[in-house]
C-alpha cells in the first residue's frame, strides 16, 4: 500500500462522526463510540464518504431493510457496483441474512454505539466505468437511541453527529401500523422530520434540501402501499405529510418489503414470536437509487 | 420519557414513617422494554415527579439494554452507580425480566434506577449497595412490568452497614493481595476494568467499603453490566476475557486486570491508604478497617486520605519498634501539620501509646537501653507546644511509675531531665507528682539500707533545687540527714 497524504479535510485519529481527535491507535472513538476504522478507510481513499442515515423507530425494521439493501448492492442490483471496505462491512449483511434464512428475525439492536454494526461501501454504476467511485456509510443504529435524541438533543453524539454530516436520509416507518389506524407512527415521524429538519437547516425558514426517502416498510400488510406511497402517507401519515411538504425540498416516498410470508410460533413460557417464512425483498433498492441520484446530481 | 413530568421537586432529606423510623424518600425510575400507547423499545417508561429530563436520558444511556448483563449465572444482577449532571447521583439496578418482547430473541433487561442527591445518599454511608439493601428490604427491586407511569418516591430505611462482615469475606475472595491491588489503582486515579468469575456486585461491595466513605461518590462504578465504551466508570466489574474489551480501549487510558490470576503482576502497593488496609487486613482486623471507612473518616478528612493512610502506618509501626525510635517516630508526627480531623486524632493516639510504652518500658530496661531511650526523651529540643507537652507528660509518666518501685531513682530521673532542659511549665501536675514522690521517698527511706542513704542525700539535695515544694522536700531530707547521723554515731558492733 502507498503512504498517501492525508487530505486536508480529515485527519488521522479525529472521529469520523463526532470530530474528536483520538490517540492514534483508538478503536472506537472515545466520545461518540464510533469506530476509529472509518477515517482511516476515508483516508485510504483520500476522500470523505457520503452518509447516508437510516433512521426509524425501535421494531420497524431497519436492520432487515439494510441488510437486505446491503446484501442486493454486493449482488450489483440495480445496475449499481459495490465494493464493501473492510470485513466489517460484511457482518450486517451477513447477520441479517444467516438468521432470516433459519426463518428468524435478527437481533435487537443494541442501544450502545459500540456495538452498532457500521457498513462502508464503494459504489457506482456498473455501466459507467469512467464514472468516479464514491464512498457510502451506512450505520444500523439503534431505534430507542434514535427516540431518546429525539428527546433530548446530544444525547448521543454519535446520532448528533451522524445527522449533521449525512447528505441524505433514510426514514423507515411501519406501514402496517399506520394502516391499522394507530396514530403512533405519524407521531414519531413528526418528531423525528423536526429534529432532522434543526439538523439539515440551512437557513432561517429555508426547507432542508438534503433529499429523505420516506420508505413505508412491512408494505406486505398493506399492499396498496405499493400502488401508491404518496396517497398513503397523505392519508395515513398526515402530520409527517404536511412537515414535510412545508419544511422539506427534496422527499419522495417509497414502499418496501422484504418478508414473503409470517408465520407465528409460541415459545414456552407463551410468547408469541414472529417468523419470517420465506423473505421476497420488494422495494428496497429504489428508495436508495432515488437518494444516490438525488446526492450525485448535487 | 414517558411519564413527561418535571416538576423538579425535591426529596425530602428524611421523613418518619408511622412507626417513627426515619427513611429517606428517593426518586425512582424504571428502563426496560414493554409496549405502551406511548412506544415500544427500550426507554423510562415510569418515574417519579421529581425526576428531571436529563437526568431520565443519562440513565437511558448507562442502563443495559438486551441481553447486557454479563454474569452467567441464573439470576444475574447488574449494578451501576455514576453522578448526574445534575449534581444528583443515579444507582441502577438491573436483571432479566423474561424473554425480548417482540420476539427477535435474548432476554429483556429490567432496571430500577434511584436517583439521590448527597445528603441523602450520605444517610446510606454513600454505598449504593446499602440503598439497594434497604431497597430490596422495601420490596422495590421485583421487576413491574405494567407500571403505572408516574411512580410515587420511594421510602427506604438505611440499614447497618456491616462493613467488617463484608470485608471479612472479600479477604477469601478475591483475597486481600488482590483487594487492596485495586484499591491501590482506584486511589492512584486510573480507570480500572476488572473481569473476574466470582460474584462481581460483591467484588465491588468489598472495594468500596475498604474505602473511606467520602471517597465513595467519587467511586463510579457498574458490576456485572456488559461492557461499552460509551458508559465511562471508574470501575468496571465484569466477567469474561479481557481481550475483547483490551482492543476496544487501545489508546485510551484504562487499567484492564484479569482477577482469574492468581495475583497480580506487580504487588507492590504505592498509594498510602491501600498500604494501611492491606495491613490491617493482612493482620485480622478487619473490623479496625471497616471502623476507619464506616465512621472514623469524616468529609473534612477526604483530601487527605493518603497522609491518613501514612498515619496508620506509623502507628502500627509504632507498636514494633523500639523506645529510642518511637519517640523521634512521635516527634517526627509531631513536627508535621495535621491533614484534617482523622490525621490529628491519630497523631494524638500516638502520642497515648508511646506514652504508655514508654511508661512501661523504660523503668523496667536495662542500660544501656534505659540511658539511650531516657536521654532521648530528655533531650528534646522544644520546637513546639506539641512536642513540649508530649515530653513533659511522658516524663511526668515515666517518673511516676518509676517511683513505684524505686521512687529515689524516680527522683533523680526527674532532676536529670530538669537539668537536661525540662521546663517545668504545668506546676499543678509537677506539684501532685512531688507530692507522690515525697510520699514514696518516705516510706523508702523508712526502710532504706543504710548503705543507700548518703546516694538518697545526694539525690534529695540535687531535686531541692528545682522542688515546687521545697518544705515537704526540705522534710525528707533532714529526714536522711538524722538517719545518716544515726548510722555515723551507732556504736560499733564488738569483734567476736
């Protein structure tokens, strides 16, 4: 490997996220707990990766929807090449798809940030080989440390910082549950467009211009979802709808999928526990193209 | 959080219960995973009114989560303890409390939180095992998973601490080497991450208590909760390997000892107060330690624990060596400042037991020790009201209890150190103890060998000249003066 100068942007030993400048040997950063491994993986490629941030509730399924999109970029869906940097990149992707293959959901992820599972990926189009390479990141964070932020700002640093450096945005809402009438996640979303909105303003009354998929997952419950994602946030996610149209310039709304069929299982001491039968990923890509399109015409 | 109160009232210190026990009413919190109308996930899902906003996210971030309880055994428990921003103090404990509610599999963590402030944790020795002991004796520990969201204070009843039982055991395990080791490190400053496979909440009981109790809230601990590098403690009681959680820490300053060896690597202690505990435990008496930690070490003595622990230390050293050398010990104490309350009244039990020692000692050593040791004492240069008043009680002491079996000799010690540089300043005590002395030579003298009386004469005429009394004094030797006259003038025994 060549010794390359490091750009003047990013420095050896200052935290990806946070900023913070660490000891040269740290492994995760000691203020926000992000790995030490994403600077230098930026600074190998002498450039500054794209964050983009799933957000969403606790249970709504962005470790599945990320493992899946992850898992579908490594396969060059949509005519997308990705190249993951580092092993760890691998071991979200690898989770998600070794326990929905034994027919089981993964893992709760953890609310510590040091067990966060961080997927760094080179991308770009298949087709066009001239096309410069660009760098992503792609944290699976935790929903409850999400709603805490929300709560009560700087939290967690790691969110903070996430947030004000991501160049676009996943928002993952449960569908099926805003289909059932609860008002829950109207709620939630609206809470979370307004903490994102502080974090994306450019300007006293100015919308944010950062483009946000809103993606309405475990759309198999409700498959008119997929007819049309715009008419069903508009009448099932009002509040979000609204916020959106006022404080955001660039947000599109998507429907996905990824659980062909759910079966229910009773464990012995009676609970009752989803298993996923077979998976048949439906929308996932297209919020993602949708946002990569959007950064690179910027 | 979902109680969404903040009304900011306070605790009261302490309140009586109907029965007249004085309790503590202290905030509450609990933080584990149930569905609401207002959520699902992990978050406080009831608490107190008094509880403030930041203080219910700093407990979010310290609280285990799924699965984060790192003992193995089949009721782990985890405790942390951490101050709040807010100046308060939060203690969580944590358990297991069924399986993760939304089926992905593992167990969902359950956590009281208590939240005090100094006063109120003062009440409890500032250990937070004493609030949870008092907190399991209230019945608030069962885990609830259908709180109701605004939870009333809770009342605990601060319970005897039982500090010498707890370190009695810690000195079985982990043992005392080990003990007063991390003591060593938790005093010195460090950050101190320790896996071992015993009872991890009892490792760090026995730690604290073998620490002063000031010191205690500055002590933030968790036991048997997994590690995160974004839950920062001063001690970190864990089990399993210390790999992991080495390369998690590269390049940040942090102590990683494994108690799974037989004994540290490096044994030596260096910081004062360590030092002492390790002997005291060493030699059996724990009860002695736990009395210094329970209630001995005030706040005012908190600066200074390491000059307290090097005063254990002379004191016990104190016990062992000899006369000459106990008295420059005493001097050497006495020259120096008192480091706060705790410092001096060890100082003053030096003082007592050289006294005593030396009370006993010298009038029954033989010279040369007896001329050594006396010399010294008498010797003293005055560099302070300190040392003056330690060398003319010692003296006082000494003379009187010479006196006992050989009151001229006790005399002549007491003309020795007058001519040596005694000031007999306290007249009072100089006055009742010539007085003793007097009454003492007397009998002697009626049952003096005629052999010893021109010595007594020399003896009562060398005191006469710094007597407080002079008559009585003055009596006692006319006294010998007729005896000595009466031998002189005896007629001689015939030859046979």
């Amino acid at each position: 490997m060549s010794t390359l100068s490091t750009p003047s942007f990013l420095a050896s030993g200052q935290c990806l996220i946070c900023d913070r400048v660490n000891q040269a040997d740290a492994v995760v950063c000691c203020a926000c707990g992000a790995p030490m491994t994403l600077i230098n993986e930026a600074i190998e490629q002498q450039r500054e990766p794209r964050i983009i941030t799933i957000l969403g509730e606790s249970n709504v399924g962005k470790t599945v929807y990320l493992g899946f999109l992850l898992d579908m970029l490594s396969k060059r869906a949509g005519g997308l090449e990705a190249i993951p940097k580092g092993a760890y990149s691998v071991n979200l992707q690898q989770a998600v798809i070794a326990y929905m293959s034994a027919r089981q959901f993964p893992p709760k992820t953890p609310l510590e940030v040091d067990h966060w599972k961080w997927a760094y990926y080179q991308v770009r189009r298949q087709k066009e080989l001239d096309e410069e390479w660009f760098d992503l990141l792609l944290p699976d964070m935790a929903g409850e440390a999400l709603a805490e932020e929300i709560e009560t700002p700087q939290t967690y640093r790691a969110i903070t910082g996430l947030l004000s450096k991501s160049m676009g945005a996943l928002l993952l809402i449960d569908a099926a549950v805003a289909a059932s009438g609860s008002p829950h996640p109207d709620y939630f979303a609206l809470k979370l467009m307004s903490y994102v909105d502080k974090a994306f303003a450019i300007g006293r009354g100015a919308r944010a211009k950062n483009p946000i998929a809103v993606v309405l997952c475990k759309a198999d419950y409700c498959p008119e979802c997929f007819d049309n994602p715009r008419v069903f946030a508009q009448t099932n996610l009002n509040r979000l709808w609204n916020l959106c149209d006022s404080r955001f310039q660039n947000v599109e709304f998507f429907a996905a999928s990824t659980v062909g069929a759910l079966g229910f299982a009773t464990s012995d001491s009676g609970q009752v526990i989803p298993m996923p039968l077979h998976a048949a990923p439906r929308g996932i890509m297209e919020p993602f193209e949708w946002i990569l399109g959007r950064i690179q015409a910027d | 959080m979902d109680s969404g109160s903040n009304s900011g009232r306070l605790n009261a210190v302490a309140s009586r219960r109907a029965d007249g026990a004085k309790v503590v009413g202290i905030d509450q919190a609990i933080f584990t995973c149930i569905r609401t109308p207002m959520g699902q996930g992990y978050r406080v899902v009831a608490a107190s009114r008094g509880l403030r906003a930041k203080e219910s996210s700093e407990i979010v971030t310290h609280a285990p989560s799924g699965d984060g309880l790192c003992d193995e055994g089949p009721e782990p428990v985890g405790i942390s303890f951490f101050p709040l921003q807010s100046g308060r103090f939060c203690i969580l404990h944590s358990r297991y409390a069924g399986a993760e509610p939304t089926g992905r599999g593992g167990q969902r963590a359950y956590t009281r939180a208590f939240v005090l402030d100094a006063e109120q944790l003062a009440r409890f020795g500032n250990s937070p095992f004493q609030v949870l002991r008092a907190a399991y004796a209230a019945g608030t520990l069962v885990a609830d998973l259908k709180p109701p969201t605004t939870l009333p204070t809770v009342d605990l009843l601060p319970q005897p601490p039982q500090i010498a039982m707890r370190l009695a055991e810690a000195v079985h395990e982990p043992g005392t080497v080990w003990l007063c080791h991390l003591m060593d490190k938790l005093l010195a400053g460090d950050t101190l991450i320790v896996t071992a496979d015993i009872n991890l909440p009892r490792l760090a009981d026995a730690l604290l208590a073998a620490i002063p109790a000031p010191l205690r809230t500055t002590i933030s601990f968790s036991a048997g909760v997994r590690f995160s590098v974004g839950r920062t403690y001063r001690l970190s009681v864990l089990s399993g390997s210390t790999e992991p959680i080495e390369r998690l820490l590269r390049g940040q300053p942090a102590c990683v000892l494994d108690l799974t060896q037989a004994e540290p690597l490096h044994t030596e202690l260096t910081h004062a107060w360590a030092i002492a505990a390790n002997r005291l435990l060493q030699t059996g008496r724990a009860v002695e330690l736990a009395a210094f930690t329970a209630h001995r070490f005030s706040a005012a003595d908190a600066h200074a624990v390491e000059a307290v622990g090097r005063a254990i230390l002379v004191c016990e050293d104190a016990r062992t060596c000899d006369t000459t050398g106990l008295i420059r010990t005493v001097v050497a104490r006495l020259q120096g400042k008192a480091n706060g309350p705790l410092d001096a009244e060890l100082t003053e039990e030096l003082v007592q037991l050289a006294t005593g020692r030396l009370t006993e000692a010298i009038p029954q050593a033989r010279r040369p020790v007896l001329d050594e040791a006396w010399q010294t004492l008498c010797t003293l240069r005055h560099t302070s009201p300190r040392i003056e008043r330690f060398k003319d009680e010692t003296i006082r002491s000494i003379v009187l209890r010479t006196s006992e079996a050989a009151p001229m000799e006790a005399i002549a010690m007491a003309s020795q150190a007058v001519r040596a540089g005694l000031e007999i300043i306290r007249s009072s005590e100089w006055a009742a103890l010539e007085a003793t002395l007097s009454e003492r030579a007397g009998k002697w003298l009626a049952a003096a060998n005629a052999e010893t009386l021109p010595w007594a004469r020399q003896v009562l005429q060398g005191w006469l000249v710094h007597a407080i009394n002079e008559r009585n004094m003055a009596e006692i030797l006319k006294c010998v003066d007729e005896r000595v006259e009466q031998e002189e003038t005896a007629p001689t025994p015939p030859e046979s």
